[in-house]
C-alpha cells in the first residue's frame, strides 16, 4: 500500500507532465475544513511553498475552486486571485479534490507562459483531481489502518504479558499440588485439581499465542529479520512434534530436499509457522494416520506441504480458518484446547516474509496446507 | 540440610517453590528484592540460589546474577561467586535470549521455565548441589 507522501509526489509530477505545466502543487485541507497544508509540489513550486498550514482565505484561487468549479488564471499579473501563483508563473489552474462528496483539498497546475492551459487541459485536470482524491482517501484510510493495527498489537502485548505472569504462577501452585507436594490428595481432590490445571494450562496457551500474534505484528519485529536457513526450520519443527505423534500412533514423516536454502525473515518465526503447521496436522489426524512434510524449489519460490489424513475441514469453514479465534467445528469437537489463534499466527507471519499460505481439505479425508515464500539469494 | 535462597519478588511464586522445597527438606532463605537477595547471598552463604529473572523491573534478575558472578577480586559479593544459580524465567520460550555459564551471555548454571514443574526444578537443583560438592 502507497504511502500518502508517495502518492502526493506521484500525483503532482503527474499533473506537471500530463499537462505540459512548469510546475504543480496539491494542498490538503485540515480537519476544520478551514486551513490548507502543502501536500506536495513540483517544478517551479516545488521549495516555494512553506509546510505551515494557511487560512483558506489567503488562498482566493483555493477557495473558488473548493466551492465548485475550475479557476482558471490565464495572466496571473492581470489577476487578483493570483496571490499563491509561483514568481516565473503566469498560468495557472486550480481545481477542488473531492472525494465521496468530501472536499479533500486542491490540485494546481502552473504555465510559465499566459494561457498556458486550455479548457481540454482544464478538463485532464478535473480528471486527475478526481483520480487523486480517490487516491488520497485510500492512503489515508490505510495509513489508520495501520495505525490501528499497531496500537491493537502494542495493546495485546502489554496486557498479555502482565495475564502470563499470575497465570504461570498459578500453575506452578496447582502443578505442586497435583504432584503431592501439598499433601496427599484425595480422588475427589485430584480430579478437581486435574481440572483446574487444565484450564489453566488453556489460558497459558491463549496467552502464549495473543502474544505471538501481537509480536509478529509488531512494527519493530522487522529489524531482526534477516537469513533463514529453511530445512532446519521445517525439520526443527517435525523433530518437536515426533514424540506425540508416535505416542498417538501417527506416521509423521518428511521429505526433505533444499540444503541450504535461504528465506528472508526470523528464524523464531519462521519455527512458528511450520510448528503450528505440524502440530495441528498431528492434532486432528487420528491414530493409523499419516503427515507427510515436502518441500520443493521451483524457481524463485520454495513451497512447502504439510499434508495429513486427518479430520479435515468443512467446505464452509475453509473461508474463515485464518480467522483470529475462529475454530473449525469438527476441530473444536476433536480438541477442546485449542485457541483459534494458531493459523492466524501463520498466516501474518507468513504475509511478512511475502509468502502465501493456500489450504485444499476435505471433511474426514485430510488436509494439505501449502506455504509458498521466495528464497534469498545474497547477491540479490 | 542445604540452603536454599529464593530471589523472588512474587508472594505466591515462593508458596508455589516452598511446596518441593520443604518436601525434599531444602531450608529455605527468601528475598523479595534484587537488593535483599545480594545481602542475604553474603549473610547467610546459601548452597543455592533460585532466582527470578524478572523481578521488579525487567532487568533486575541479571543484574543480580552480574553482581555475585563479577570477576571483580574486590567486590563485595567475591565470597558467593561460586554458588551455582538457577535462574526461573517466563521468557525462555517466548524469546531467543540464550542462558547458561558456558554461552557467555548470562552468568547463571541453569533455568527453569515458568509456569514450574516441581519436579523439574528439584532435578535440577540436585544436579547443581551435586556439582557443587
């Protein structure tokens, strides 16, 4: 997504070009409608402008344009109006930025020459300046997005980590009781204890994953990006969940190829993703089943496949399954520990480091899930 | 009966250590801030010391741990630099900040995750007392 300062160059040095102007400028109007700001400026108005914001009433040529329709200056020495117009500039147009019936600001075009422009020119103009407003609400609403998104991030991490710390705590008391360190335990004592712990250990696994999602949102997370060594993170994760899967009886096998393969991104999170991946093809495949890890090069990309025999997912529940929280009904059926927040955690992290994540599944058939990331050469 | 000092700013977190402890006949010495615990690390010469990482502020765990471990021939805490340390840490898993002696990055001999096993940590514990002897 463009950042609004990108489009605002590209917007101007757009409008200079395409009307064969000596120079351009687009000012913004500020939240009380009543001041503009210098939004970007090229040729001979660019530096010639300050960032202050000034009162639409300075500005003759801004306010007609803003109450409706194009001004032209054909001379600015013969015109009044003509105050804002660059010193070697004679002709100028202005025209209003208007989006969704919301004034947006102005768009100039200055001619170093009298009646530089003409009404087909005046016309482009009136197009471009619809184009850019579009353009300007669009960058503006990503920008809040974003903004949006990195306090919610910030938000999930502070209160997470002050949830972790009364809830590990209550789980070391519960875990000492449990193993008899309190005194002996009756069933009955047990059986609640057992209980308790349970909820416990979901609440830390909740916890634990808000606050991955919330880190692998983070801004900051970027500056430690760096090389990957893809195999042994793929292998890392096959060689955690080997354990559980023998326990459970099922086959869980990799195919590995790709030495020294490189993707750009953290080592921690690309871990992540391929053990969310492994653990859940072992969670929902039940005892006899098989998941197999494949990974293979093709071109710029590698893709990895992680594909079991497992539950599967319903038709209608492929479309929210990267949903924060959302869980599959058969999944919440199979296992009532999980969070909903896993696969989530994947695919942000996966986005990160430009890859796709695609899943093909059918009910009570298995699951494949495909990551697909562009490897890092180090010669670019 | 070795002595146990427990660094440790939580209230519960110490009833939740205690319950092993005292179950396996450790006496206990408790602290609940950076500052008592070097003061009663040189008082009372504990074979032990269970430390959180996370006290007070974020730091304050390593700190300690930097103070008794110093290489410094005039600190103050020279007397406790061999006591093995066992540093409790909620972030071992979370980040990829590397413990242990040999790594160089923090001068502790072992950790324990949180939330505790009890009998992790006893292990432990036995593994160090036992190294240390």
């Amino acid at each position: 997504m463009e950042k609004l300062e990108q489009v605002l160059d590209r917007l101007v040095a757009g409008v200079q070009t395409a009307l064969r102007g000596d120079g351009a400028a687009v000012r913004l109007l500020n939240g009380d409608g009543r001041h503009l700001v210098l939004g970007a400026a090229s040729g001979l108005a660019a530096g010639r402008e300050g960032t202050e914001r000034v009162p639409l009433e300075g500005c003759p040529l801004d306010e007609e344009a803003l109450a409706g329709a194009p001004v032209v200056v054909v001379d600015a020495r013969d015109d009044k109006r003509a105050a804002c117009v660059p010193e070697q500039c004679r002709a100028a147009v202005c025209v209003s930025l208007v989006h969704s019936g919301e004034p947006v600001g102005t768009l100039h075009v200055y001619g170093k020459k009298p009646g530089s422009f003409d009404e087909d020119d005046v016309a482009s103009l009136v197009a471009l300046g619809d184009l850019g407003a579009a353009a300007i609400a669009s960058a503006r609403a990503a920008n809040a997005r974003e903004k949006l998104e990195a306090s919610k991030a910030h938000f999930v991490r502070v209160t997470t980590h002050e949830l972790r710390s009364p809830v590990t705590v209550a789980q070391s008391l519960v875990r000492g009781v449990l193993k008899g360190y309190a005194g002996e335990l009756s069933e009955k004592q047990m059986d609640v204890f057992t209980r308790v712990a349970g909820r416990l250990d979901h609440l830390e696994n909740l916890v634990n994953d808000l606050l991955s999602l919330a880190a692998g949102r983070a801004p900051e997370l970027a500056e430690k990006e760096g090389p990957v060594m893809l195999r042994a993170s793929v292998g890392r994760a096959v060689l955690l969940f080997q354990p559980r899967a023998d326990d459970k009886g099922v086959s869980l096998r990799q195919e590995t190829c790709c030495e020294g393969l490189v993707i750009w991104g953290t080592e921690e999170g690309l871990d992540s993703v391929f053990s969310n991946l492994v653990s859940n093809a072992v969670k929902y495949t039940p005892s006899g089943g098989r998941v197999l890890v494949t990974m293979r090069a093709t071109g710029d990309e590698v893709v990895v496949q992680v594909a079991d025999t497992g539950i599967g997912i319903p038709a209608e529940a492929i479309p929210h399954l990267f949903e924060e929280f959302y869980r599959a009904p058969n999944a919440k059926a199979a296992d009532e520990a999980g969070t909903g927040l896993g696969l989530a955690i994947v695919r942000d992290l996966v986005e990160r480091y430009s890859g796709t994540i695609d899943v093909d599944s059918e009910e009570g058939k298995g699951s494949t899930f495909t990551v697909t990331l562009p490897i890092y050469r180090f010669d670019g | 009966m070795p002595k146990i000092l427990v660094i440790e700013d939580d209230a519960d977190m110490v009833a939740a250590l205690r319950m092993p402890l005292e179950a396996n006949g450790y006496e206990i010495v408790a602290a609940a801030t950076g500052e008592e615990g070097l003061k009663k690390a040189k008082e009372s010469k504990p074979d032990l010391i269970i430390l959180d990482v996370m006290m007070e502020t974020a730091t304050a765990g390593f700190q300690v741990s930097l103070e008794l471990r110093s290489r410094d021939p005039k600190s103050e805490y020279a007397d406790c630099r061999d006591i093995p340390i066992l540093m409790l840490t909620a972030i071992h898993t979370t980040t990829s900040l590397r413990f242990g002696p040999d790594e160089a990055y923090l001068p502790v001999d072992d950790f324990v995750d949180k939330p505790i096993d009890p009998d992790v940590l006893v292990e432990k514990m036995e593994r160090l007392l036992e190294r240390s002897k």
